[in-house]
C-alpha cells in the first residue's frame, strides 16, 4: 500500500503500464474528430466521465496519477461523494480497483475532445491539448517518451 493525498491506498488493478517508469503520453485517438482539445460540454445539466476528468486534470491542484483519475471520477458519479469519510473513501477505493479497470486509453478526452494525457516519472498525468506547441514536439519527436495512442471510437473497418 501507499499513502496519497486521501489517506492509504490499496494497490489499483489498471489494465495498463501505469507503474513503468519514465514519461509517457496517451496521445489522441486517430479517429479523433478534431484538431484541438475542446472542454466537453455538460450533457443534460449534469457533468460526464469527461467533465469530471477534464476538470481534475485542468485545475492541476493536486498531483493526480491514473488511479487518482479514474477512481475520483467513478466516486463524484455517486450519490452525495462528499459525505463518504476517509475509511470509506478508502474502502471504495480498495472495492473499485479489487477489479481490473481500463486505463486512460479509453478516457473520453483523448479519444473525442483533442486532449492528450501526459505522464511524468512518478505517474503523475496532466492535459495537453494536441494544437500546443508541447504536444506536437513531442508526438512528433517523442526522444524517449513512450507514446501510446488513445483507443479509437469505432473499429476500422
């Protein structure tokens, strides 16, 4: 187990490289259909996965890994999530990853609104829209960043 801005952590079960080490991008999906990341839009006046993500990842407050991600995103889905308390909160924690989950490939942000998701060393992922400057160097020259495209939408065909 470690210890994270929530507390301790059981081990998260992501069907992904999230514990290699070194810089990685999740770059757009091939299919994606723009050229630069939009902020998706709220679907019936209520917030989507890719609201949810995007907003975690556009305030940068917190050191925020793929776990960090996709588990806050499931959590803010539930009925009241700030009444849960820090055992709870690590109990569904421990719950949600006691199954394998899909990693950041499958988020909408990369795969439908134009935003590739860059991982640091430590795991830690941040936005970058796919026009700045940032992303086109390093989609285009990766060096030694592993970059990884986002699932597409629809299969080829």
């Amino acid at each position: 187990m470690r210890a994270g801005p929530r507390g301790p952590e059981s081990p998260p079960r992501c069907r992904d490289d999230a514990h290699a080490h070194g810089s990685r991008v999740r770059s757009t999906a091939d299919d994606c259909p723009l050229t630069a990341g939009v902020v998706p839009p709220l679907r019936g006046g209520r917030k989507t996965v890719a609201v949810q993500q995007c907003e975690m990842l556009a305030e940068g407050t917190e050191r925020l890994t793929q776990e960090d991600v996709l588990f806050l995103s499931w959590l803010r889905r539930q009925p009241r999530p700030d009444e849960f308390t820090q055992a709870e909160t690590a109990s569904l924690r421990a719950e949600f990853f006691s199954k394998d989950q899909p990693c950041l490939r499958t988020s909408p942000l990369p795969k439908t609104y134009g935003f590739g998701l860059l991982f640091d060393a430590d795991g830690v992922v941040s936005l970058c829209p796919m026009e700045s400057e940032e992303y086109q160097c390093i989609v285009g020259d990766a060096g030694d960043i592993r970059v990884v495209l986002a699932m597409r939408s629809a299969r080829r065909r």
